[in-house]
C-alpha cells in the first residue's frame, strides 16, 4: 500500500471508535470552586484554602482571615471567647453621601460580616493566659477605622489596664473612614492614650501586622507595641507603595514595604508563620507575664 492510501485518522476512529486524543472528556467546574492567589496568580481549591487556613500552598502568601476565625486560631482550644462591646454600631454623623450613602454602606457590611464593625474586641485564654484581644476584620469597609473602631480598641485596652492584662491587638486596615472625617482621625490619638496609661501599668502589649495594615491604623496602635510582630508578605505602611512612587518619583527598592522588607529595617521584631502563631504567641506571653519573685 501506497503511503497516500493509508486511512486518515478520522476515518480510522470511525472503525475503531477511538475517541481523538486530542479532544479530552470535558468535565465542568462549578463557578467559585477555586480562588485566585493575589500572591503568586495561582489557582488554589476553596478546600485547600480552608485546610491550610488561608495561606496559600503554592506562594505561602497570607491571605485575610475572618475575626471569629483568628479568634478560634489563637485561644486555647476548648475555651470560650468572651466579646466586649459587641453591639456598638457607627453613626452617620456626617450624613455623608457618595455613589452610596455611609448608611447604606454600613447595612451592606454588616448583612456581608454579621459583624456590627470592622473589629471584634473581647477576653480569651491564650496557653492557660487571660489575654485581652482586639481582631481587625478587612471584609467590613477594608477594616478602616472609625470612631467604633477606636472606641471598642481603647475600651479594650483600658479593660486590659484595669484587669492588669496582656493586650495583643491584630490588625488589618486601609486606613482612617473617610466617611466620618475627622472624627475618625480623632481615634489615633483616644488609642495611643489608652496604650500608654496600659504602658504605665508595666503591662505587655502585642501587635500582630497582618496584610495589609496601612495608614492611619499603622500610624497609631499598630506600631505602638512592646512587641511588633507580623505575618509574611504583609503590606505595611502609611502610604501605598503607588503613591510614594508617583509622588517621589523614585524607584523603590525590591519588597518595599513587605514585612520582610521591614523586618531588616527594625520596624518589626518577627515574622511568624500563621501555622506557627498559636504556639509562638503563647510562648511570648508565658515570657511576657511571667512573675517576678522577690529575692
Ligand atoms: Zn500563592
């Protein structure tokens, strides 16, 4: 047989009912089953997500975690969160109005979280320690800091003065609400108060920067910790890193701003695997609060 007798393929399939190697089984995905990792552009499963507690597995990039999640993540297992102020709700002061109005935003959030603002303050065991806790929650208006949010960090803290408690605060946010000005301004200045009156009581306070902590919430009570700790491949700073180079003009150097970057430039102590912080933090307060005996 000539070699242009020879069958062609498809005629051949026909013979044999051999699918075409080429047209693999098609099997469809349901929308939502795989999040995109904003470390490494990777497509990560939800499951995976969930069993490894956000972190993703291709790029160890630290995504955000829900407040009652962290909360469940650093007290001791078996134990009960006791929240504070939980039912303090921001006020539209302002009246502001936008492409939607501060109370409609508000009412979208809060439908969204369940939570009545962008942090969850209350009491917890943390490795047979009573510890004052403060949890900042990014999916309620990008975690941004209003007179709520302030208010509920101050009381925490003046909680953990009079209790005579170790305070750890972890934070996210984008940054001061624009939507109740300078009210929300106000709030560093209430906080940095109440931290230092806790300072003055020899009392230890840690920050745990998680991505991204950034502006008016970096510059007040997220830097103010004996301790400033901070989870890989955070976004920290005042400003974002955009608008220094546009503003500077200037190249900025590989990893700027990254809690690595910062690590090297002494504005955090360390960095901590989120699977490594129940431990690492328990430890932390078992040094931080232990008793000193008198000679
Ligand atoms: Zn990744």
């Amino acid at each position: 047989m000539s070699l242009f007798g020879k069958p062609r393929y498809s005629t051949l399939k026909t013979a044999i009912n051999v699918p075409h190697p080429s047209t693999p089984k098609k099997t469809k995905i349901p929308p939502g089953t795989f999040d995109q990792c904003k470390g490494c552009g990777g497509s990560v499963h939800k499951d995976e997500w969930k069993q490894n507690m956000n972190v993703c597995p291709l790029c160890g990039f630290h995504r955000q975690l829900p407040a009652f999640e962290r909360i469940k993540l650093l007290i001791d297992d078996n134990t009960e969160f006791e929240e504070t102020d939980s039912a303090m709700k921001s006020v539209d002061i302002l009246k502001f109005e936008g492409a939607a109005s501060y109370e409609e935003k508000l009412k979208k959030n809060r439908e969204k979280t369940g939570l009545n603002d962008s942090v969850v303050c209350g009491t917890g065991m943390i490795k047979g320690i009573k510890t004052a806790i403060g949890v900042m929650d990014f999916r309620f208006l990008g975690a941004s800091m209003g007179s709520v949010v302030g208010e509920k960090i101050a009381r925490i803290t003046e909680l953990a003065t009079k209790q005579k408690l170790p305070l750890m605060i972890v934070t996210a946010s984008g940054g001061a609400r624009m939507y109740e000005g300078m009210f929300s301004l106000m709030q560093m200045a209430k906080t940095s108060g109440a931290l230092e009156r806790h300072k003055e009581a020899r009392l230890p306070y840690i920050v745990l920067m998680t991505h991204p902590t950034t502006a008016g919430v970096s510059a007040s009570f997220a830097t103010l910790g004996d301790l400033i700790l901070a989870e890989p491949k955070a976004l920290i700073g005042f400003a974002g890193p955009r608008v220094i180079k546009d503003t500077t003009q200037a190249t900025l150097p590989e990893g700027f701003q990254l809690s690595e970057f910062l690590l090297r430039k002494g504005l955090i102590d360390r960095i901590i695997h989120r699977k490594e912080l129940k431990h690492e933090i328990g430890v932390i307060l078992q040094y931080l609060t232990v008793k000193k005996t008198k000679k």
